[in-house]
C-alpha cells in the first residue's frame, strides 16, 4: 500500500494547492466519450447491474451516525468494465466486474486508459445512486493520502443523465461537514458543456453529493486510481482557458 501513495508526486501538491485555490470542480477539456455501442451497452446494464457493495469502511463515513455506519448499507447499482485485481481486496466499494461489458465497449475504455491523466488505473465502474447521496469526501487508497489532494483531482465521466436538471453538487468542507444537512440554496452543482462529458472536483476542501429523482436514470464513470500529477496540471490549465463560466468556486 505504501507502494502505491508513492505513484503520486506529492511534492508537488502544495503549489498546485495553492495554483487551484478556490476551485470546486470544472469539466475537463477532453472530447466526449461516447460508447462503442448504446445498444449493447443498455442491454448488458439492465442483465447485469448489481447492487454496489461496502467492503471496508472509509472516509466516505465520516460523520455519519455510527448506527449507520455497516457493511450492508449501499446507495448504488452498477457494474465495473475494468478492476486491477492486485489491489481490488483493498478497495472500499465492490462493483460486480463485466467482461461482458469489457468486451462490448472496447474503445469507450481504451479511451479512458488513454485520455484520462492517471498514472495507475485502479477501477473503471459504472455507478448509479439509487437514492439522495449525501454531501461526503471519497476516500484514497491508501489512506494515508487523504487530505493531500487539495485541488481537483476526482474524475468522473457522465454516461447517461436523464434529470431534467444537475444532480452532482460540491459544498465548502469549512461551511458544510460530512453527512450533515446542505441548503439546496448552498450547494454548487456541476454544468457540463455540451462538448465534454468528463469532470474533475476537489475532493479534499469540498464534500461532494447527488441529488436524486427516481424518474430520471443517471450512470456516471467512476475512475480510480493515482493522478499523473504533471498531465492532470496541463489538462486542468487547458480546462479552465477553454470553460471559464464552467468553473465552480468557493
Ligand atoms: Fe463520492
């Protein structure tokens, strides 16, 4: 595990701590990802789609009523296209891998192994809440490199999203702690112009949650893994030159 920390080039997080200060999230300027086949795709996502499992207790708890906090309790469905199975045992979530759909949607990952700024790819799951997420931090692996990563370094990828408006919203961590209660007037959505589908947020000064409509269906991408720290500062840089309304502040 401590192998793993040491993919990331901490030195120089501090300057680009400094660099971001104050950004929530932007999109990212990439093109869009689009799946190989949307035929194939929803076809093995209705077959195969399971519940997302908790596998270890992380962050992502922290501040929640300790009766709350077990094993059995999950607010998502999905299915992961890619897991690196040497350190899948570590992981705090458990997504049932598909093969199947691997093997449908073989440029839509090669793309993402290709395009997205990481120097180790952990997982690649397709995730959908199935209820209100609330405003949270997401873990690191290991999780000695929590509170390191001061400045956007979460991807995510909008595979589908039906709602008639934006569900993914980020609050300041100094006004709005973990698993409490965040004014709809006080949370700052994510927009996504229409030539990008992929979006970056600062996992550590944020907290992070979803709105949720049971009439709408929404996929995201959830990739995971150790940020190439020099290609995500050229993308974040290029990102913010071309989406500057886009750019969420705090
Ligand atoms: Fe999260």
């Amino acid at each position: 595990m401590k192998n793993l920390a040491n993919l990331i080039k901490l030195s120089e997080c501090p300057r680009l701590t400094e660099k971001y200060k104050g950004i929530a999230a932007l999109p990212l300027d990439l093109p869009r990802f689009e799946l190989d086949s949307a035929d194939n795709f929803w076809r093995i996502w209705n077959e195969e789609k399971a519940r997302v499992d908790r596998q270890h207790i992380d962050r992502g708890a922290v501040g929640k009523s300790p009766d709350k906090v077990s094993k059995e309790y999950t607010q998502w469905d999905g299915i992961a296209m890619y897991e690196d199975k040497e350190v899948l045992g570590s992981a705090a979530w458990v997504t049932k891998d598909s093969p199947a759909m691997a093997e449908s949607q073989p440029a839509y990952l090669k793309s993402i192994f290709d395009n997205l700024p990481f120097v180790r790819i952990r997982s690649v799951r397709l995730w959908s809440s199935n209820c209100v997420i609330p405003g949270h931090y997401d873990g690191n692996m290991p999780a000695s490199l929590d509170g390191k990563l001061r400045f956007p370094t979460e991807i995510r990828i909008m595979l589908d999203d039906q709602n008639p408006k934006e569900t993914f919203w980020l609050a300041p961590v100094s006004q709005y702690k973990p698993h409490t209660t965040v004014p709809d007037e006080a949370k700052m959505h994510v927009r996504l112009p229409p030539d990008t589908n992929t979006f970056v947020w600062n996992n550590e000064d944020c907290i992070h949650g979803a709105d949720y409509d049971p009439a709408y269906k929404k996929i995201l991408v959830v990739i995971k893994g150790w940020v190439d720290i020099d290609r995500l500062e050229t993308l974040l840089d290029k990102s913010i030159a071309k989406y500057p309304d886009y750019v969420v502040k705090f």
